[in-house]
C-alpha cells in the first residue's frame, strides 16, 4: 500500500477539539461512545471529510457496553484505504488527518497505530509504536482493537506482542497507570506489559 499522502497526523482528545479547528484539517476519524452526540467542534472547522465511529472503550465484552469488533476495524482500515485513493486523486501530498476520541489515549491511538501498520506493511511494529508516541506522547492503544488488527493486517501476533512492549514503556515512565487501567477493567493489558519484560 502506498504511503496515504497526508502531511500532518494529529490525536486528540474532545476537549482539544476547538483548538486544532483553525489547523487545516483535511480529514477527521471520529470515534466516540455509541450514545454521545456529533461533537460541536466540527460546527467550526473549515470544509473535511469525517467518518465516525461509536463504541465503548473496553477491551472485553461487558453488559451494557459495545465493544469493538472486527466491523470496527475494518471501518477504520477502509477509512485508510479512502485516503490512499483520494491522495492518488489530488495533485499534491498535502493534508492533515485528525483521530480523536474521548481522551485521545486509547480508542484513537489504537486507530492511528493501525492506519499507520496499513500504510507502512514493511515497517515492523515497534518501529509503528515508536511513529504513534510520536504523534501522542500518552499513546495507550486498546488492545482489543490492536488484536483485530494484527489479524487483519497479517502480522501474525507481531502487533499485539510489539503493544505489550509499548505497555511496558508507558509503565516505566508513569507506574501509576498500573493501578488506574486495572482500576478501568484494563488489568489484561498491564498483564501484557509484564510478561513483555519477563521475556525481555
């Protein structure tokens, strides 16, 4: 797959919005909660293309919540695949992609991480990971989604192996999450960061 031909990748969280609406954004993944209304923001921003997405921020099916599934990713992919094409169709490599979700820390690196993996399949996964933290310091990518990805991109557990390592990271530099993500139902992905150090 060739590059998507967008210049300027930005994550972010709904209270950020309103502050990136005066920085030329091309186009916009939207992913929020199945029951949250079309974020006002937008109501400012100059003309773009938006897709948008509702489900919840779990990593295991819970009564009440919607999860992530594998429709969702594949949403996500086909919204990468729509910016190759329509970088194929314009004369020039300029653009500014904007993901967001709620707190811009998982749902939507999640998101990026993948359409980054899409973009650059001969680019290894730590190498992905490392382009995301990048873009988002605070990067926490749901590892539901990631393992839906890694499947459907072929890395065959490269990608979720390549998460734990990221996970183990973030750990490293804030010890705290370990009691905030098992606090949120996350313990599995702490789980992840450990056994990444153990078989380090």
């Amino acid at each position: 797959m060739k590059p998507i031909s967008i210049s300027l990748l930005t994550i972010c969280g709904l209270d950020e919005l309103t502050e990136h609406s005066a920085r030329a954004v091309t186009h916009v993944l939207s992913i929020v909660d199945p029951d949250y209304p079309d974020p006002d923001a937008f109501r400012i921003y100059d003309s773009h293309h938006r897709t948008i997405l509702r489900f919840h921020d779990v990593i295991e099916p819970y009564e009440g919540f919607v999860p992530p599934e594998p429709g969702h990713v594949e949403a996500i992919l086909a919204f990468g695949e729509s910016l190759r094409r329509g970088a194929a169709e314009r004369e020039d490599a300029m653009g500014h992609l904007l993901v967001h979700c709620h707190a811009g820390i998982s749902r939507s690196t999640a998101a990026m991480a993948m359409l980054l993996a899409q973009t650059y399949p001969d680019q290894d996964e730590d190498s992905i990971f490392e382009r995301l933290l990048g873009i988002r310091s605070q990067a926490w990518p749901n590892s539901r989604m990631i393992g839906f990805a890694d499947r459907l991109l072929d890395r065959k557990g490269r990608f979720d192996a390549a998460l734990g390592r990221l996970y183990a990271r973030q750990l490293a530099v804030r010890p705290d999450l370990d009691e905030t993500m098992r606090r949120h139902g996350r313990g599995r992905e702490v789980d992840m960061a450990r056994l990444s150090r153990s078989a380090a």
